[in-house]
C-alpha cells in the first residue's frame, strides 16, 4: 500500500509523475494542501479529468479541456463555478488533485491559470 504521507512529487508544479500512485487518499491530501475542501462536485470533476486522460491522454489543450469540462457543469454555472470549486485554476489545480498531467498550454497566464 503506498504511503500518502512519505509521497513526493519531482514535478515542479506538484503533479505526479506515474499514474498508478494516484488514489483517493492522495486526491485529498492534494486537495488539503491547495486549500481546497473536497465535495462531490469537486470529485465529480476529478472523475471527469481522470476519465477524459484515461480515454484520450492529452488530446486537447487547457482551454479546450475546460470548455469540454463546462458543458456538464452548464447548468450550475459552466466555468464560473468551475473556477468557484478550483479557485487555482479547475484545469492545472484539477489535473494535480487527479493525479493527471496538465494539457498543453494549461499553465499559460493568459488562459487564466495562477502558474
């Protein structure tokens, strides 16, 4: 069983570097460390982020992941309320709670990220 407490990342943005060490413990010590307190839509968007680079890898670029990610989220805000849940970004702070490589161009400032 992996240690949450003794694991590290060697990324400089804190994203993991093997998909396999992800697991919900991580997601929420992730999520503690950025200040973010998990609630079912909260997984619901790791769920999602996790899925879509399960099926797809890393097909689209940050922008382009997060208008897909507003569309089942459109009804209760789109990417307002994305960015309500993950005030860091619901791209690059998503993708490091889920334990998913961030797209391309999801860390760039003009897209919105605080990277």
């Amino acid at each position: 069983m992996l240690d949450v407490q003794r694991m590290t990342t060697d990324d400089p943005f804190g994203f993991l570097s093997s998909l396999g060490e992800w697991n919900d413990g991580i997601a929420l010590r992730f999520a503690r460390e950025e200040g973010i307190g998990m609630t079912e839509e909260h997984w619901e968007v790791i769920r999602l982020l996790r899925n879509h680079y399960r099926l797809y890898g890393n097909d689209l670029s940050g922008p382009r992941l997060l208008n897909a990610l507003s569309e089942p989220f459109g009804m209760r805000g789109g990417k307002k309320h994305l960015y309500e849940l993950f005030p860091g970004g619901p791209i690059s702070q998503g993708c490091r709670i889920a334990g998913v490589p961030p797209p391309p161009y999801s860390a760039d400032p003009s897209f919105g990220s605080i990277e």
